[in-house]
C-alpha cells in the first residue's frame, strides 16, 4: 500500500469517528432541548394549575368562614372570585394531559370539588340556621381537605415525572457528551500511535537513507539500508542502491 | 521488543473485537434500541486501532517469547477497555468503575456483576455482555490463531503465552491444528447447547446468550434470577451437562469424539474432577435436607446446580446459597478455589495442580520419613518433572497470596469479612458470585468504586494465569524496548 493511502486511511477513518461523534451528540442535544422545553411546557404547566387550585381552595375555605363569621359580603366575593380562580385552574389541567392517569386525577379533583361547591352554594343560598361552625368543621372542612388531597395527588403525579423526566435527561445528557469525549481520548492516543508510525516507517528510513548516501559521499561504499516497507520509501531506497552501483559501475570504467 | 509487531497483533483482536460489536448493534437496530449507537461507535474505535496498525506495519514472522506474552496481556487489557466503551456510552447504571468492571468481568469469564437490574438492559447490549465472554472464554488470541494460517513461528509464540503449560502437554499437535481443535470444540459445544436450550422453550437470544455463558464457563444470565427465571429441570439439566462438558480439557474432548466416551474417563483428572463434584453435591445436598427441610430430590438438585456451577467457574445460580448452612458454604468456598480442569475455559487453580500440590506433600512426607529415597510423583503414570512440581506449589501459594491481599484490601474498605473473602476468591477464580452482599443472587454493585477495581485487577490475575500478568508488568519486561 502507497504512503499516501497508509496515512489516509488513518486519517479518514479518525475524521469518521469524528463526525460520527458529532453528529450524534448535536442530535442528543437537541434532542434534550427538546425535553428540557416539554417538561415546563408540559409537566410544569400541570404543576402551575395545581398550585392555582390550591391557592383557590384556601381562599373558598377562609371565604366560608368569613361568611360564618357575619362577614357575608366580603366572603360572598371571596367565593364567587375563588371558585373562577379554581375551574380555571382546573380547565388549564384538562387541557394539558401528559400521562396515561392524569384524566382520572383530574375527575376525581372535579368530583370532590362539585361536592365541595354544592357545600358552599348551600351556604350562599341557606340563611344560616344548619350552617354554623359544626357544619364547617363536619362537612365543608373535610370536603374542603378531600379536594385539596386530590390536587395534590395531581401536583406529586406530575413531580414524579417531571423527575423521572430529569433522570431521563441527565442519561441523554451523558450519552450526547459521552462520544465526544470518547473521540476526544481516541483522537489523543491515535495520534500518539499514527506519530510512532510515522517516526518507525517513514522517518527512520529516510534517516537510514540520507544517513547511507553521506556516507557513500565521504567512503564510496554504500551501507545495506534496511528499508523493506512495501512504498515509496521502500522504492526510493532500491532507487538510491541502484543510482550507487550504476556510479560505482561508472567510476570503474572510468 | 518492537512496539509496532505488538500493535500489529493486537490490531487482529481489535478487528475481531470491531465485528461482534457490530453483530451486537444489528441486534440493537433490528430491537430499535438506544445501545445500537454505543455498540457501532465502539465498533467502529476498534476499527480504527485495528485496521491502522494492520495497514501500516508489515507482517512479521519471528515474534520474541516477552514480545508474546506482552501481546497475549495487551490484547486482553485492549479488549476489556474497548468492551466497556458500549457500557459507558449506553450510560444507565454504567460509571467508568462500572463499565471497567463490568467489561473485565465479561472478558474474564468471571461473571460478576454490578447490576441490580440486568433485564433493563437492551437486547443488543445484553447480547454483547454475553459475547464478551464468548471471546474471553476461548483466549482471544486463539481465535486469531485459528483463523491466520501464516503466523507460522509467530504463532507458535503466542500459543505458548496464552495456552497454559497443561493444556500444551495434553495436545499433541501443531500449534495452528491444536488450535483449530480447540475452537472447533467450543464453536460445536456453543452449537449444541443453543439448540438444545431453544427446544427447552428459550428464545434464540437467550439461549445464544446463556450458551456463550456455558461454554465460556462466565455465568452471565440475561435474567435477574439467572436459571432459575426459567423454573425448568430441562434447561438445569442441560446447562448442568454443558458446565461439566466446559470444564474438561477441550483436548480431551475431542480425542473422547473421536475414540469413544470412555476415553474420558481413563483421565484420573476427569475423575477427581467428576468424584469430587458428585461427592460435593451429596453433602450440600444433605445439609440442605437437614438444615432448610427440604426433600432429597429439591435438594439434590439445587445442590447439584450449584457446585457444578461453582466447581466449573460458571458462576450460574438457581438457589440463593446465602442461606445454606455453614458446610455446605465451605464446599461451595473449596469448589471457587478449586475449579475444574487446565484445558478449559474455567479458571480456579485448577484440578491438576490441586493434585500436584496434593502428591508434593505427600512426595515431601515421604522424603522425610525416607531421606535416601527416590521418590516420583506420577499422573496417569506418567512421572511430573520436579520443575513443574515446583511451580504447581509456587501457583497455589501465590494465588491463595493474592486471594488474602484483596481481602485484606476490601475490608480496608468496610466491607465485611465473608463478602470480602468470597468476593476475593470468585474473583480469582473467574467464578462470579460469592457469599455476603456478594451473593449468587445479588450483585457487586454495592462495592465501594475502588474495591471493583481491585476485584478487576485480581480477575485479570487469575485469568492471566497469574505470572502472565506478573512478567507483563516487571520492569526487566519493559527495559526490552527497543
């Protein structure tokens, strides 16, 4: 095989491994942007609801208890505002189901909460007589603590993924810089093995060479060389022996 | 010694190494999975330190014995760094540790693992933890051997360093036509067992998968329960018979084709090896009878799973032997120090040299009592020059050395005695599991990272034959290059 193809083929297959390692990487990493923005798009999104259901049903229940306390007015609002709040919050779940069981979560968050607003509608519509504190503590309170256990249940279901996603991606993450750095190691011993190479089989013998013609030039006497790669080193070195004898023949007649 | 004809050998390994990771990462694109990219990418690394050396220095045919030997440990270090690359690309449970481990586990036939979970791992990369063994199991440099017909001289070398000294007794052959034979007896046996596994109902990946782990006498299963996930007498059955076939000297084997199964057992190594399993069995078996209440036929098969597993360095299990009592752990301790015979692909001291060492004391106990006294030590009347007597007495005691020191080193690191000394010795011994957190059913993640480090150097020991690996790394060996 020529010179030319021994380096080559070192070269062309490193410049392989390369490419094969870039390419791959950009990929993974693109592909992990991808996550990255699916998760908040999507599982954070999820999460954002939840915590507006809460925040609504914290606000029902401190509304019903202001409303038992004689402050109708300002609990009246309070209910009427939270409870917008809450089936927004809830729509904005509906609409956002990632995971095989997050529709069951949702209508069982929808049922509790239907119990919980009858409860209060009771209150807004009752003029107070069964609707005092025991009432409260027996039936809204517990209703009240059910719905929130619900979205809850909603908000962990979507954490979990949210980390199982996260592991997912430090894995991705690993298997996009992983054959980089892995080309990199690669790179840095075939160098080490390609320099060798060179040193051993094309160095070495241009050194034998130029090492044997001086001293055919100071002793008239060629050295064997000792060149026997099958290349253009290989060929120039029998070239040399010959150009030496034909002189050496020359000489003779002369 | 001459760096480019060491590169240039190892260039074949690496090239074999390349192609059955390329066959792995089919099985990954046909599964679609995600380790088909690390099996290729790893595949094509091997490549390129394969086919470069190959493609600029010229062949070589007179190969110096340290120049051999420094191929021979080479090849197998390269080969257990390029195993891992799939490992560490795939990622999961796959640290540089894990992945080190893991890869000169497989290599080694040893076995051991650090997954917890060893069915999340995808079809093609599972396939290629089995097939590291497969080519561990054979000695990589066999492979090549059988297959490049013009190493001639060079050949001969590399035999000598990879082939124990017993081994090279028994086959008297060429070294390019033992070598043949060798391989023929493993490719067939491979063969065999595939075929008889996939009529016991297993599919073709696992039994291709648990065949190349019988015949290489390694033990990785593709499940977590190992054998016993197959619940089925017929697959112990056969696996028990493949184990046994596994650890006879494959020369012996194959005389035994051609002239009749009798011939086996004219070999009074075949018979220790076969006495001492058989008698090994009974008595685990009656201790489990006796101590965990179990009928003689639960028993004995459960024990007769186990010590030929262990007895061959297989590593598989079928019972958790953790809870066995206290003697039947000792047996189990004698079969992973022991193992089977030299001429296989098990690893241990090796029934002969327990014989030689056996015989020398008794030579020596002798010479005592008769100081004028010539006295031979013989195998199959065949007399055992002192010299050989001499280095079976040196191995054991060097091997038992090593066995202390990683135990002492592992319980530096907090890990208890009995997992520390078991762990040691299934090392060792290429035989996987031990006792302790170590267990046949549990695994080796749990180790600290530089206890697996030191278990994987004692792998490579004990598969190096111990003094390989000793020579390979002594300065006089290094001083050489020139």
């Amino acid at each position: 095989m020529s010179l030319r193809w021994k380096i080559l083929t070192g070269f062309l297959l490193l410049s392989l491994l390369l490419a094969v390692a870039g390419i791959w990487s950009i990929y993974h990493f693109n592909f992990l942007g991808g996550s990255v923005q699916k998760v908040m798009d999507e599982n954070y999104r999820s999460v954002d609801a939840s915590i507006t259901m809460l925040e609504a049903l914290e606000r029902e229940d401190s509304a019903i208890l202001l409303y038992l306390l004689k402050n109708k007015d300002v609990g009246h609002r309070q209910l009427t505002t939270a409870d917008s709040l809450f089936r927004y919050g809830l729509n904005q779940a509906r609409a956002n189901i990632t995971m095989p069981e997050e529709n069951d979560l949702i209508s069982a968050i929808d049922q509790t909460y239907l119990q919980f607003r009858k409860l209060f509608s009771t209150l807004l519509e009752n003029t107070g007589e069964d609707t005092d504190l025991d009432w409260y503590f027996n039936e809204a309170h517990r209703t009240f603590q059910d719905t929130k256990l619900a979205v809850r249940t909603l908000m962990q279901a979507n954490d979990s993924e949210m980390y199982r996603q996260g592991v997912q991606m430090k894995d991705e993450a690993n298997r996009a810089s992983m054959p980089g750095v892995v080309a990199i190691i690669v790179a840095l011993f075939f160098s080490l093995i390609f320099s060798y190479f060179v040193h051993y089989f094309m160095i070495r013998p241009m050194l034998k060479m130029i090492n044997g013609i001086e001293t055919y030039l100071k002793t008239g006497s060629l050295p064997k060389l000792n060149v026997n790669t099958q290349d253009e080193l290989g060929k120039l070195a029998i070239s040399i022996q010959i150009l030496c004898s034909k002189t050496d023949l020359h000489r003779d007649d002369q | 010694m001459r760096l480019h004809v060491i590169l240039r050998n190892m260039g074949f390994v690496l090239l074999l190494n390349s192609v059955f990771l390329m066959i792995a990462g089919i099985i990954s694109i046909v599964n679609h999975e995600t380790s088909a990219f690390p099996l290729f990418y790893s595949s094509l690394v091997a490549l390129l330190f394969g086919l470069f050396p190959l493609v600029f220095a010229p062949p070589v045919k007179d190969i110096s014995n340290k120049e051999g030997l420094t191929i021979v440990v080479s090849s197998w270090l390269i080969s257990c760094l390029i195993g891992m690359l799939p490992y560490i690309l795939w990622g999961g449970p796959f640290t540089i540790t894990n992945a080190w481990f893991e890869s000169v586990s497989g290599y080694t036939t040893t076995g051991s693992s650090i997954l917890s979970d060893i069915e999340i791992l995808p079809r093609g990369l599972l396939f290629w933890r089995s097939l590291t063994h497969w080519i561990g199991g054979m000695g990589i440099v066999i492979f090549v051997l059988a297959i490049l017909p013009y190493m001639g001289i060079a050949g001969m070398v590399l035999y000598r360093s990879e082939v124990s000294h017993h081994t090279q007794e028994k086959l008297r052959f060429r070294t390019r036509k033992a070598a043949q034979i060798l391989l023929s007896i493993y490719i067939g046996l491979t063969l065999v067992q595939t075929l008889l596994m996939m009529l016991g109902g297993m599919g073709i990946l696992d039994a291709l998968a648990h065949s190349f782990a019988t015949i290489a006498t390694g033990g990785f299963s593709t499940k977590n329960a190992s054998i016993a996930y197959f619940n089925s007498v017929y697959i112990e059955i056969v696996t028990i018979v493949f184990m046994i076939l596994s650890g006879i000297h494959f020369g012996l084997l194959y005389t035994s084709v051609k002239s009749g199964i009798g011939n086996l057992f004219r070999s009074s190594i075949v018979r220790v090896y076969l006495g001492l399993m058989l008698v090994g069995t009974v008595l685990v078996a009656g201790q489990l009878v006796e101590h965990l209440d179990l009928v003689w036929p639960t028993a004995f098969r459960q024990a007769a799973f186990q010590i030929t597993s262990i007895g061959t360095s297989t590593g598989f299990a079928t019972a958790d032997s953790n809870f066995w009592p206290p003697l039947a752990k000792v047996i189990i301790i004698f079969f992973t120090l022991q193992c089977a015979c030299a001429g296989s692909t098990s690893g241990g001291i090796k029934v002969e040299r327990i014989i030689l060492f056996g015989k020398t004391i008794g030579k020596k106990m002798k010479e005592i009592l008769h100081p004028h006294a010539i006295i031979n030590v013989k195998i199959d009347e065949k007399v055992i020059d002192p010299s050989v007597l001499e280095m079976g007495v040196l191995y054991v005691s060097v091997y038992l050395l090593f066995v202390f020191v990683s135990t002492l080193l592992l319980t530096a690191m907090n890990v208890d005695p009995m997992s520390a000394f078991s762990g040691s010795a299934a090392c060792m011994g290429n035989v996987g599991p031990g006792f302790g957190i170590v267990g046949s059913v549990a695994n080796f993640g749990p180790l600290p990272a530089a206890g697996k480090w030191v278990l994987s150097f004692i792998m490579l020991f004990g598969r190096l034959e111990i003094f390989g690996l000793v020579i390979f790394l002594s300065p006089d060996t290094w001083k050489s290059w020139r």
